[in-house]
C-alpha cells in the first residue's frame, strides 16, 4: 500500500479488535507469523514492513522514531482502524512507545516484549552509528553470523534449527541501507520511562527468560514503571521468544487480549 512517500508491505487478516504488531531489528513482519495464524480466528491482526525492512521502500540515510510512528498511524488510517492494541518486540517495542508518547489516544493496550525504554548512553548511540556504517561497508552477512546465538539462545541454535535458518535470513535478508537508517534513528531516539510511567491504558510486559539484550530485569523495571501492568517471562527463550516458544509466547498474549 502507497502511503505518504513509501510502499508499506503488510499482512491483515482476521476480524475483531485489531492489533498492530511491529517487527524488532533487523528482521521482518514474517516474524511475526506464528502469532498471526493464531490470532487471526478472533482477532484482526495487522503485521507491517517497517520502513527500511522486508518488503517496505527503502530510505537511506537516517529513521528517527516519529518517522517509524507516522507511517503506522498513515497505515492505520489507510485501514480505517482508529485504535489498535500495539505489540511490538525489541525494537518494534520501543516503536510502539514513541507511538504512545505521540499518539496516545490511537493506543487500546501495549505489548512490550524484549525491550527497553530508556534513551541510548552516548557510547551505546556511537556503537550503533558504528554498526551502521559496518553493514554499509560489509553487508549483514557477517553482523548476521555473530548475533544469531544472541537474537535466539544457544541452544535453541542447536534444537531448532528451522527458526534459526529463519531469523538468520531474515537479518541477511535485511537491506544493509535500512538497518543502518534504522540504527542510526535508534541512536537518538528520546526516552519513554516518563510517558510510560503516565500509561492509562494495559499494558503486558513480556520477555525471554534468557535474553541476553533485554534480561528479566530489565522487563521487571519496565513493568515497575507502567501502572497496572502484567509481566509474562517464557521459560526456555531468548531474545524472540515469539519464535523460540510461540505457543507459550501466544499464550501470554491471548489471556492479556482476553481482558482488553
């Protein structure tokens, strides 16, 4: 679908409350579909191309936050869906709270998972402009080989491969042109612990028990911040447990569904 400036790449299927799901980085909406073929029986599920990902145009140069919140909302207009349930996973996540802290009044319930809220140090904003120009230079192949037993953990490499094919492709898949727009709006996007802190709306925090990029405890201090939250950790996961254990990932977000 044309929307503003780019082609948005999206899958929508299903009837009922809607729910946006956004990708983290530098994967795409597949990896979204174990949720979606779930959901879609009583829900309608709604999973886009980021800007810069999978099958979305691609724009170099530079993603700031807002940019990746205008175009959901431009898509959610396009639909005629005035508020959504936002799920979003690491990256995705931290979408989702930019399009809180924007648009709150578009926003029927969060799902946080795998993420954080807090703005980057300087080192850490650095060290992504350092990995955007890395790609730029070398293509994802190699970032791709180094973070897989990071994005899955160790030993979900090992005992399930076809999701470890999976999320390796889509990270070579991945334009190195948007990841590194991506990383560099993820530089500098701003800090959401204080509009979190004002959510009014539910809100599930959800995160693999052995993420090494966003541990428990991170998720725990996230759920500290955002009034009357629930917190969901799935046993045996990393990083995307949505793939790792999708039924037991899907499990926790149907029963937060349930009491939307």
């Amino acid at each position: 679908m044309r929307v503003d400036d780019i082609d948005i790449a999206y899958d929508d299927e299903g009837d009922g409350l809607p729910v946006l799901l956004v990708h983290g980085h530098p994967f795409s909406r597949s990896m979204w579909r174990p949720q979606v073929d779930r959901l879609r029986s009583r829900y309608r599920v709604i999973a886009p191309d980021l800007r810069g990902y999978g099958e979305t145009t691609v724009v170099p140069g530079k993603t700031p936050w807002a940019v990746f919140a205008t175009d959901l909302i431009a898509l959610l207009d396009r639909l005629d869906v005035d508020r959504a349930v936002l799920c979003g996973l690491s990256m995705g996540g931290q979408i989702v709270m930019e399009l809180h802290r924007a648009f709150p009044s578009r926003v029927r319930a969060l799902v946080l998972a795998d993420t954080f809220p807090e703005a980057d140090t300087p080192d850490a904003a650095e060290a992504r402009r350092t990995l955007a120009a890395r790609v730029r230079r070398e293509g994802m192949g190699p970032y791709a080989d180094e973070v897989l037993d990071k994005m899955i953990s160790p030993r979900n490499v090992v005992t399930q491969p076809a999701v470890a094919e999976h999320v390796l492709g889509m990270m070579r898949g991945t334009s190195p042109e948007g990841a590194a727009a991506g990383w560099r709006g993820r530089a500098e996007r701003p800090d959401y612990v204080d509009s979190l802190s004002r959510a009014t709306v539910p809100a599930l925090v959800i995160v693999g028990e052995d993420d090494e990029y966003t541990p428990v405890t991170v998720a725990e201090r996230m759920h500290a911040t955002i009034p009357a939250s629930t917190l969901a950790v799935i046993p045996g996961a990393g990083h995307l447990p949505n793939l790792e254990r999708p039924r037991e990932f899907t499990d926790a977000l149907e029963r937060f569904l349930e009491g939307v």
